[in-house]
C-alpha cells in the first residue's frame, strides 16, 4: 500500500510502449541474457575441474532452484505486471528495505557484467575473421568493447521490438551452432573418429553426487551462474502482450530451452574431451571451446566461434534491459531519483536509466581494467552473491505475498509456497557457502589476495554494501518511497507515479 496524502494529478506524459513484443520474443531476450555459449564455454573446465564427468549433473541439480524461483517470478507478474520484477514484489510483499536493496542487487549485476561481455564479443568476433593480432591488442580492444556497449545502448533506447528482432536472429545461430557442435561431436565419439582421449557417455554423469561431494558446492555455483539472466524477459512485462500471464511463462520456458542447450553440450564436451584435458586446462576458459571447435568442426569451427561472439554480443544488449528496467521503476516509486524515471516520448523505452546503465558500465570495465588484468574475471564470480541474494529474495517474497493463498489449494501450497521457498534454501545456501569459499584467498583468479581474502568477497560486499549507503542516503533525502507498507495479493495493488504524477492499477 502506498501513501495516498498528498498524490499529484496526472499527466500525460507517456509510458512504457505496450504490445511491442510477444510471447517467443519475450523467451528468446530471456535465453539472450543467459549468453548460452559463451557461459557454457567459459564454465565447462571448472565444471570438469570441480566434478569431473559428473559436470552434465551439475548443469541438471543447478537447474531446479532456477526452475523454482522462475514459479515464483510467473506467479509474483500474474497479480503485478511491473518491470522492476524483484524491486516491486519484494516491496509489497517485505517492505521498502528489502525492496530497494533486492533491486540494488539487479541493477549492479548487470552494470559490472556488461563490460566482460562486451569484451568477449569484440576479442571473438576478431578471431572469427583470423584477427588474432588486434584481438590481444588490449588498446583496440577496449575501444572497440566501449564502442559496442554504446551501440547496444542506442538500440535499447531505440525500441524494444527492434531489440527482440535482432536478439531473434543471434539466439536461433547460438542455439544451432552449439547444437550442430554437440552433434558432430558425438558422432566423433560413437564413431571413435575424434582426436581426443574421448569416453563413452553414462547415465551415471546426470548424477551431481556420484563423484562425491567435494566440488559440488563450487560447480553449483558455476551452474547457477550459468543460468543467470532468463528473469529478462519478465523484466519486459509492461511491454509484452498478455502481459500478466507471457512474461512468466518465457521466464519458465527459457530455463527449459536452457537445460536442454548445455545438457546436450556439457554431455557431448565431456565425452569427446575427456574429463582429464578440461581440467587440466581448466585455467584457459573459453580458450577450450575454441580448441574443440577446430579440432571437431574442422574449417567450420569459425562458426562456434561466431557463436560464442554473437552470444556475448547478444547478452551485452539484453543485460541492459533489466538494469534499466529496474532503474525505472524504483524511481517512479521514489526510491530513485526523479531523472531515472524518464520515458524517451517517441520510442517509448527508458532512455536516462538506459544510458546511466551503460555510463556506469563503461567506467567500471576501464577503472577496474587498467587496475588489474583479472580483476573483471573476479568481478564476475563476486555475481554469484548478487544473483543468488536477489533470487532467495524472489522465492521469499513469493510465498509470503501469497500467504493467503497456500492453504486453499495444494497446487498454490506446493507451486507458490514450497516450491519457491525450497528454492530460496538452496540458494541461501550456495549464498553461505560461496562467502566462506571466496573467504580463501585462493578460489580467486588473483594471486593476490585483497584484505586478507579473495577479491570476488570484496567485490560483492563492496557493492552490497554501497548499496546499503546509497540506501539510507535516499532515505535521509527522500522518504516517499518508506511509506509503503507490506501487502497480500488479496489487497488491490495501486501504483503511484512519483515522476509522472499518475495513479494506475496494473494491467489484467
């Protein structure tokens, strides 16, 4: 509930553009965020490393908490179709305290990731076309990676359906490649035609646990993060037909199409490889893929490399979507300030918080760049904190809006209570045991350690805690926002307006 005392008239200033994307449009930016084939080529080492031949039950046991939490997501947009997904139904359902800092947690992953993604894209897409020697000039690079950022910022204020044709395009080559890959791979294998020390897939690799359970804390973490990202297409529900009922269920089908991808990939690296050459070169990343590419595909393994390109290129715009998003409503709840708020009036799409975001974005991939040559791969294992909070957060949030509603069915007492709640543990639980692993100076890319532990803990307090200070500084400021008051989704949801002046109830 919202404080009603003092609500200015209306205006008519515009909104968010309504209708411009459908259903699979909406799927297909949320599968884009996930960047699947740079993820699943950057992880598959660590993944092996970590749990040897197991690695393809890793990617199914870190599917389950994200298939629970994306219930909660459909459920939460089924009564509050607000862009700041996590933001607003946290708010309602917890209070402004975790609200604000819920959406502090989204808005921040996607800032600090968008350089690192923006950078893989250039350095791939270089590679692609035999470039070798300006892809490893970093001066080129990072001018080319700040160029890209910018590019993919011009198109997310230009219009989101121009966003979700060109994300149609690069999703549907991903998908293919790594599936042609996964293919030609395991025809090698049965064929016994690899150049690898190939082994025979088992039903016995689906079981995260068969190797024991050393490893499997860190490539569950690797797995979450390899999901990371589908809650974008949710983070468009203003802008999706059916807008209480699409946007979920791309959330949920997107983590399906997921699951499948790096199943059939992660089975086919694993077993055209071999469990002892992905962890012996765990440490070259995606620098893996590349090599299994050109030693499966032959002259075509440029295409997995384009694929990897496009799918870091994709993700740098999709990343955008929900930073800006969440901008955007926090500020016309008054948790942000008032310019965050502001609504491009042709293309119809946030046009400040959109290029805050990518302002923002650029000055931390240059400072923290020029600072530390592995400081960006630390900053993306310090995400893992972020995303799992803000998930656990979601699943929480969930159950309690709904508390009314658990008992009256066993469909709404399993689906919007346990279900999410369950998945709010496990990840709670990965929470725990990432701050004690990244507690070891050791589990860091680095060296060196910061403070006495690893730089991904710094990092990831770092930013929560920044947010807690710009918190309480908006709070001294501006207490507008501090006037809500928890909710249930029996009481009628009211959105005020603060930037605008409007007062709306949310779209059926």
């Amino acid at each position: 509930m919202t404080d009603h005392r003092t609500t200015p008239a209306p205006t008519d200033r515009p909104g968010l553009k309504p209708n411009a994307i459908g259903f699979l449009d909406a799927m297909v930016i949320g599968l884009a965020s996930t960047s699947p084939a740079y993820t699943i080529a950057a992880i598959i080492g660590g993944l092996v490393l970590y749990t040897g031949v197991h690695a393809p039950g890793i990617m199914l046991a870190s599917f389950i908490p994200m298939l629970l939490i994306a219930s909660a997501f459909y459920y939460l947009n089924t009564v509050d179709q607000d862009c700041g997904t996590t933001f607003s139904w946290v708010t309602r359902a917890m209070g402004p305290w975790f609200g604000w800092i819920g959406g502090w947690a989204i808005a921040m992953t996607g800032v600090l990731i968008v350089g690192s993604l923006a950078e893989v894209g250039v350095r791939y897409s270089l590679l692609t076309f035999g470039l070798e020697d300006l892809a490893f000039d970093p001066v080129v690079v990072r001018i080319l990676t700040v160029v890209l950022i910018l590019v993919m910022t011009a198109i997310c204020v230009w219009g989101t359906e121009i966003s979700a044709r060109l994300q149609n395009v690069l999703i549907i080559f991903q998908v293919l490649s790594l599936l042609a890959f996964a293919i030609v791979a395991l025809v090698q294998v049965f064929s016994n035609t690899s150049s690898f020390d190939s082994i025979t897939p088992s039903w016995e690799w689906l079981n995260p646990f068969g190797g024991g359970w050393d490893g499997v804390t860190a490539g569950l973490l690797l797995g979450v993060f390899a999901y990371w990202g589908w809650e974008s297409a949710v983070n468009l529900t203003e802008e999706t037909t059916n807008s209480s009922q699409s946007p979920g269920k791309a959330a949920i089908w997107s983590t399906i199409v997921l699951l499948v991808t790096y199943l059939s990939v992660t089975i086919a690296v694993v077993a055209l490889a071999g469990d002892s050459f992905l962890a012996e070169n765990a440490d070259e990343e995606d620098a893996i893929f590349q090599v299994l590419a050109s030693e499966t595909m032959g002259p075509w393994g440029w295409v997995v490399m384009l694929s990897v390109a496009t799918s870091a290129i994709a993700s740098t715009q999709t990343t955008i979507i929900p930073a800006s998003r969440t901008g955007l409503s926090m500020a016309r709840r008054g948790a942000f300030p008032k310019r965050f708020g502001h609504i491009h009036p042709r293309f119809r799409t946030p046009d400040v918080s959109t290029w805050w975001v990518a302002g923002i974005a650029i000055a931390y991939y240059l400072v923290v760049g020029l600072l530390s040559e592995t400081a960006l791969w630390d900053t993306l294992t310090a995400l893992g904190l972020l995303i799992a909070f803000y998930y656990a957060l979601t699943g929480i949030a969930c159950a309690v809006y709904f508390r009314k509603r658990l008992t009256k069915s066993v469909k709404s007492f399993l689906l919007i209570g346990v279900g999410p709640v369950l998945g709010s543990l496990m990840l709670i639980w990965l929470l725990i045991s990432a701050i004690i692993d990244y507690g070891n100076p050791e589990n860091a890319y680095t060296e060196t350690p910061w403070f006495g532990v690893g730089p991904p803990l710094v990092i990831g307090v770092g930013i929560f805690m920044t947010g807690v200070v710009l918190m309480l500084i908006r709070y001294f400021g501006d207490r507008r926002f501090w006037n809500e008051r928890p909710s249930t989704a029996e009481q009628p949801i009211v959105r005020i307006d603060v930037t605008t002046g409007s007062s709306e109830e949310p779209r059926p």
